[in-house]
C-alpha cells in the first residue's frame, strides 16, 4: 500500500514539476486525415520536383519534406475513410483546406488540467478504498482534503485573474501585494496558471 502511494505521490510531483504540456487528446479522425493528406501533398510536391526538373536544392527539400511526412502518419495513424488524393486538383479541393483548418483546431486543444487532477484523485480514492484498511481510510481522507485544497487552489487563480483582466486600475496595486510571496509559492501559482 505504502508503495502504491509513494507511486500517485510521484506521478503528482513529475506533472508539478514538469506540467501537463504532454498530456494531449488521441488525434482524431480529422487529423488522421490531414496527416495521411499532407503526406500524399508532400510525395506529389517531391515527385512534381523531380518531373519538372527543380533545382536540386528543391528536389532536395519536397523528398526530405515526403519523408519527414511519413512520421507523422505513423505517430497519427490511418485514417478510416481516406480523403480524395488521386491528383493535384483533388488535394487542392477547398474541402482539404477546411480539414486542415479542423486539424489544427483540434491539434491545439488539450484535456483541462483541472479535470484530470479531479480525476486522478477520485482515482486515488476508488483505489484507496478498494484495499480499506486504517492505511487506505487515512489515504481517503488525504486525498479527499487534497481535492478541496486542488478546488480552492483553482477558484482563487481564477478570482485573482478574473480581478486583473476587470480591474486595470488596480491591477498594480494588486501585483504589488503580491511581491512578499516566497518563490515556491509564485511557482506553484505559476504553473497552475498555466495548466
């Protein structure tokens, strides 16, 4: 039990200490699509390079380009449905440009790290009460006060940030009292903001 804890205590000081910037969304279909898309792009631009007789420094870059493509069709993967890319005109269709419109948009979204700190505690008591016991009680009510201090952690930085962005007038007066904070305080706070 005692490991199992120092194991979800770890896993909550790596994403402390390093953020929640790798954790994303699976890619969609979308951008299953534009990847494979982007690669068929790219195998026509090296092969269009080469039957137009392009520099060699063009030739160059469009196969470096092709095959570069290929990692991320395999880090995204296939596809279901395979978008129209027998030639130049249907890869230039307006409907792939929509697509890697919605790709990108997708691309950037990742999980509210909030959500997932609640998840991974709510884990953590499922867990705990699973093995019961005085050390899982205890482990219940830890993570349970953890839970209310993660909550009023996240409703005060969003108070305090709602206060800045509504009150330019104070919003000096408001760093200034905030300048006797340790360092350790200004990085938690720092990385909860940016979470």
């Amino acid at each position: 039990m005692k490991k199992r804890l120092l194991t979800v205590g770890l896993a909550w000081v790596f994403v402390f200490c390093f953020g929640c910037d790798s954790f994303r969304f699976a890619p969609g279909e979308a951008q299953r699509q534009n990847a494979w898309l982007h690669n068929r792009t790219a195998q026509m631009a090296a092969d269009t390079a080469r039957a137009e007789d392009a520099s060699e420094q063009m030739q160059g870059l469009t196969g470096l380009c092709e095959l570069q493509s290929r990692a991320f069709c395999a880090d995204y993967g296939l596809p279901k449905d395979f978008p129209p890319a027998g030639n130049v005109e249907a890869i230039l269709a307006e409907a792939n440009f929509t697509l890697a419109d919605t790709a990108i948009s997708q691309s950037s979204q990742r999980p509210d790290a909030w959500e997932m700190a609640d998840g991974a505690i709510e884990l953590g008591i499922a867990v705990a009460a699973l093995f019961g016991g005085v050390y899982g009680t205890r482990a219940i009510g830890f993570l349970k006060h953890a839970r209310e201090k993660s909550k009023a952690l996240q409703e005060i930085i969003e108070g305090n940030e709602y206060f800045k962005r509504t009150s330019n007038t104070t919003a000096e007066s408001f760093k200034a009292a905030h300048k006797g904070q340790s360092p350790t305080t200004r990085q938690i706070v720092s990385q909860v903001k940016s979470l």
